[in-house]
RNA sequence: GCCCUCGUAGCUCAGUGGACAGAGCAGCGGACUUCUAAUCCGCGGGUCGCAGGUUCGAAUCCUGCCGAGGGUGCCA
C-alpha cells in the first residue's frame, strides 16, 4: 500500500533555534506521523540544497513520500529527483545525491540512500522505532487522536431510507461506511455530528399509510385490498397488528372513508423504533433524527429557501410545475420543486435541507453516504447551493456502489421472496454484528460488493474479522499469563525490542495515523479493516517467532510486554473506530 | 443516445503516475510435549477488459471500443 505525505518546502523553513538532536528522549506525542516529518527533512534539503547552488532554483513541488513495496528501498521513499529531473536538466541521480548532501539529521533517520533511477530512499533507525513501542503505549488510547483533523463542524449524514419499511442490506452498507467515517473523522480532532435524515412526508409516506390502513382493516375482518402501488411486504401486517394489539380499533373509520391520519403516523413512528433497533444492533446511534415533516412547516426551511430561490431569479413555472431554472447556472437542464400536483419533490426539499445544514446551522462541512442510485441527484444538489451562495465545496457526497447478497455460489435474490433474507437485520441475526460491518467495509465504497452470508458467518479461518479480533484475544491471553507469573512492562527497556517480527510489529503501530489520514481525506473507510488485517498478520508472525512470558529471561518479557500494550492498544482502536468488538478470549 | 461508477490471480478485493503488480480465501506441501493451530512457514497461480496515445516511467492520466451496474425535466 502506498500512502504519501506532502509537504510544501517553501513552508518548512525550519524553526528558529529548535535543534534536532540525536537524543530518542525528546517529548513527541507517538501519533506525530514520522513521514510528515521525513517529508519535512527533504524539503529542507531542497532548499537548503538550492541556497548552496547545488541545485538550480525552481518552485518546490510537493513532496510526496511512499512506503516501497520491497523492504531493501527503505521505509519511505521520495520519487522527488525523478519529477524534477527535466525540470532542472539534471541527471535523477544526481538531483538525489544533491538532497542527500543537505539532509539534516533527525533521530529517527538511520540512513538515506540514493538509488537509481532516482529515488532517495529513507530508512528508520531501529533503536527509534523500538523507542516507539513505549511511546505508543504511554499514549494508550490517545494514539492517533486530537488535533490532527481540522477541528471543523462536521455532519455525516448517513442511511436516511424511507421509514416505509425495514431497513436492506445495501441501508447496511451505508451504515457501516457512514459510521466509520464519523468516527475517525471525530477521532482526528473534527467536531462530528451523525444525522438521519427522516422523510416523513411525501408520496411513499401517503403510500404506506394507505397500505397500513388496509391491513389494518382485514385484521378486523373487511376486505379491504392493497392499493395501487402499495406495500406488499408482510412486515405491515404486523405493524397493523401491533397497533391493532395497543389501541385496538380506534383508527377503524366507517368502509370508504378516507384513512385517519394519526394511523400513518402511528405507524411511521412504529417502523423508525424498528430501523433504530436495527442500527444500533450494529453499532449506529445518530447525535440526531432530522424529520422532512419539520422542514416543512410554515416558516420552516423549506419556505425561507425556496424564497431565496425565488428571490434570485433561479425559479420558473411552466407547465403547472416549479421549477429550478438551472440550466441557466451550469446543468444540463432543469429540474422540477413543485410538481403540477403542488407537492414539492425530493428535490426541493433536500436542497432546504442542506441548505439548512451548510448555512443556518454553519456546519462547516457536509458529508453525505449515498446510495449509486442517488448519482443523478449530486450535481444538480451542487449546483442549488452555489445558486444559494452555500458553499458546494463544503458538500461532499460519498456514493456507494449497490449490494448482492450470496450464500456461496447462489444469489439470494433481494425480492420479498418468503424464507430469502432481506433485512439487515436478518443478516446481523444470522452472521453477527461484527462480522456483518467488517464485510460491509472491506470493499471501497465505489466498487460493488458482494456480501457472501456463508462466508460471514463462518467462525473459521477463512474469515477476516475472526483473524484480527484472535489477535486481540491473543494479547489478552498472554497479559494475563504475564500477571500470573508476575510479570508486567513495568521499567521495560524498549531498546531490547531488535528482533525482526517486534520491528515489522512496532512499524504497523507506526502506520495507524497515516491510515486515518488517508481514511479522513479519500472518505475512504475501506482501508480501515485492510490495515487491521495487515496489524493482526505482523503480531501473529511475531507470536510465532517472539516467546513473551519467560521467566528466564525477565527483560526481554517485560520490553515485550510493552509492545504487547502497545498492539492491543492500536488492535482496539482500529477495531472501536470500524464499530466493532475486541474480545478478551475467543 | 448522453452522463457517472466499475472491469486486477480460480473467488472476494487492495493498489489510481514510480522500482520485479499485492492480500485474504480456495488448491498443494509442511509446522502443535512450549503464552489459544480461529495460528505460522513454503509452493503454484495475473497479456491489470481490448486498442491507441501522453510521459524518463502507465494497472493508475487521455481517446476510442467491449462488458457490468446506476442515472437521465414533475420517484426517492
């Protein structure tokens, strides 16, 4: 995996006074990225390569460092010789060395070597990475956390289907996504709010409130059918019923009559209980519940933006609609507010809704997990608010591709077919919250997924959340032998941390907030339970190479029970931001 | 028709301008008197959909084509 770091070299001037020195004793919190640092150094040499004549003068490009695939081109790399090299009509080569000449030392630099076609590859001092283990278990929870983010306001909005029925498999998807992304983004120093948007207004709403209405009449035994267009699934029948349980037949008005409202509402209110129990079984609780009905009201959001539409010239009527004129500002065409019927589209009332987020409540950002089927709705949404004079750039939209379910070879079609799995929450029963959000987030969310439920729940070996939640269980396993023997990582010298396994292990410690960092700028959560796999992978090999617990040697157990701390501590975190449980024994 | 996303090992997927393209699973062969073998070690496996182009360098960027999914003025 190759993640990079950037730096601009005209920024890095370095601090007056401030010496770097040799030392491994200098106070530096341990979720400092070392390759921000690193990228720092190089861009120092830059300049300071530039200021010697060394190298001609030129505007410093970023920097932009990588972690080679193979272990002998160092821990980072700069490709920076390379991208400049017909730039400043030198050889790569030498552009390198020029770097490495002016390279200044630090405490966690070993060594920097110049290798062809040009690369400058950068290598950490073992005694600084052991050094890490302790920092890193000093830190505990905090590793990785704070003032890294950009400290803003930040909404994600998330899941947000229809309360006209259960939540699918693909709302399982956005939950996952959504939810990790709050998290990390909260745990990097962001203000982050979680938001379900509810529609509780509009056409689907009426829809299911008719529907409910005919269940409810067949339970008192009128022949009342499913109106056009309505809800076959069984699951209203036993709202019906329930309702029908708690305030018997209150709601039941003469045969012809028009639904009392207070049922459809009743009912609304029914199916959201069930879609917050559902999400929290997988670890969702929202900060807030944002209801369209709201938006609606007289004097509400809706009113005051399409005002404001209509205030700036965007709004035109034609053929008995409303409608955006936003051709005129950069679309392909434009788009209805108010149909000919007078009710307001989705539309409409999801730009009052952003608009509401972005500049009534001042969130300074907006990030919203969509389905791939809400593409079409991006740009135009974009569009509305720059019309506004909200800031589209303070919208992001994270789409996420659509979901087949499987149990092996078969597809397991998504229809209402009776005794097929459908709901999330028949998923969860079945494969396990864990197991259910590790899967939902291992794909990126633009590709499409297929979630395998036979492979999900397999509590063997071909199963990834098994192999990283062992590994916890794994540590715990050994503390606990450690405390028998009386052992602790009390007064434990990191310097003793020199086998191969405990330095690959204290490196992937290392890569936690690059990985956030990443997570955090692509809104890519998928590299979450691909790192944890990789961390889970360099402790067992250590297991395998490295004996804890022995008290023939009381040292060398109590620096490896340092980096023992050290893992669990990073093991759990990654899996508390994915949502997901570290057992103590398995 | 047009727009968006995707196409990488038998399967599920990473990698989206750098060095001989990676992981897990599946397959084959090894390792438990030792802190949990839900583990580890080794082997085999790829014209990165196809064809051009840009670049010192392309799975990655551009163009065209093929294939899958989604969208496309009164569904959400």
């Amino acid at each position: 995996m190759v993640r990079r770091s950037r730096a601009r070299a005209a920024l890095l001037s370095p601090p007056p006074g401030r010496r770097y020195t040799r030392s491994w004793s200098r106070a530096r919190g341990a979720g400092e990225m070392i390759r921000d640092e690193f990228a720092n150094l190089v861009a120092r040499a830059l300049a300071s390569a530039q200021a010697a004549g060394d190298l001609p003068a030129f505007a410093a490009p970023e920097i932009d460092l990588q972690h080679p695939q193979r272990p002998e081109h160092g821990d980072y790399s700069a490709n920076l010789p390379l991208r400049i090299q017909s730039l400043v009509r030198m050889r790569a080569v030498d552009v390198a060395a020029a770097i490495q000449r002016h390279l200044p030392p630090h405490e966690a630099l070993a060594e920097a070597r110049v290798a062809p076609p040009g690369f400058l590859n950068l290598y950490l001092a073992p005694g600084w990475v052991a050094s890490q283990a302790e920092a890193i278990a000093r830190d505990g929870d905090g590793y990785a956390t704070g003032d890294r983010g950009g400290g803003e306001r930040v909404q994600v909005e998330y899941v947000s289907a229809n309360p006209t029925g259960p939540l699918h498999v693909g709302n399982g998807r956005g939950a996952a996504i959504g939810s990790t992304l709050a998290n990390v983004l909260r745990a990097r120093g962001d203000e982050v709010e979680e938001e379900y948007y509810i529609n509780d207004a509009g056409t689907q709403v009426a829809i299911f409130a008719r529907t409910l209405y005919a269940r409810y009449q067949q339970i008192f035994g009128r022949d009342a059918p499913i109106p056009e267009n309505g809800y076959p699934g069984e699951y209203i029948t036993g709202i019906a019923r329930r309702i029908r349980d708690e305030e018997g037949d209150r709601y039941l008005r003469p045969e012809g009559q028009e639904p009392d409202p207070g049922l459809g509402e009743r009912g609304i209110e029914l199916m959201l209980e069930e879609i917050r129990r559902d999400l929290e079984a997988i670890g969702v609780r929202y900060s807030n519940w944002y209801s369209e009905r709201a938006l609606q009201a007289e004097g509400g959001p809706y009113h005051t933006v399409l005002e404001r539409l209509r205030d700036r010239g965007h709004v035109v009527e034609r053929e008995g609609a409303v409608w955006f004129a936003s051709s005129e500002v950069g679309e392909e065409k434009d788009n209805v507010l108010i149909r000919s019927d007078g009710v307001p589209t989705y539309f409409a009332t999801d730009i009052a809704y952003h608009f509401d987020k972005l500049v009534t409540r001042g969130f300074d950002r907006s990030i919203d997990i969509w389905g791939a089927d809400h593409q079409g709705h991006v740009s135009r949404l974009k569009t509305a608010m720059r019309a506004l004079d909200a800031s589209p750039e303070a919208l992001d939209v994270v789409l996420y591709q659509l979901v087949t379910l499987r149990r092996g070879d078969r597809i397991v079609p998504l229809s209402k077919r009776a005794g097929e799995l459908v709901t999330l929450a028949d998923v969860v029963e079945e494969v396990g919250p864990d197991a259910t959000r590790f899967f939902f987030l291992l794909p990126s969310a633009g590709s499409a997924m297929d979630f395998d439920l036979e492979l999900a729940k397999r509590r063997s070996e071909e199963n990834p959340v098994y192999y990283v939640q062992y590994a916890h269980a794994r540590i715990r396993g050994i503390l606990d032998r450690a405390r028998e023997a009386g052992l602790s990582a009390a007064g434990a010298d990191a310097a003793l941390l020199v086998h191969g396994a405990e330095q690959t292990l204290v490196r992937k410690l290392l890569l936690l907030p690059e990985v956030l960092e990443t997570v955090a700028r692509e809104l890519a959560p998928h590299h979450l339970p691909h790192y944890a796999q990789e961390l889970a992978q360099a402790f067992h090999v250590f297991y395998t190479q490295c004996r804890v617990v022995d008290e023939e040697q009381p040292e060398l157990s109590r620096a490896r029970l340092l980096l023992l701390d050290a893992t669990r501590v990073v093991l759990a975190r990654t899996l508390g931001l994915m949502s997901i449980t570290a057992p103590d024994r398995m």
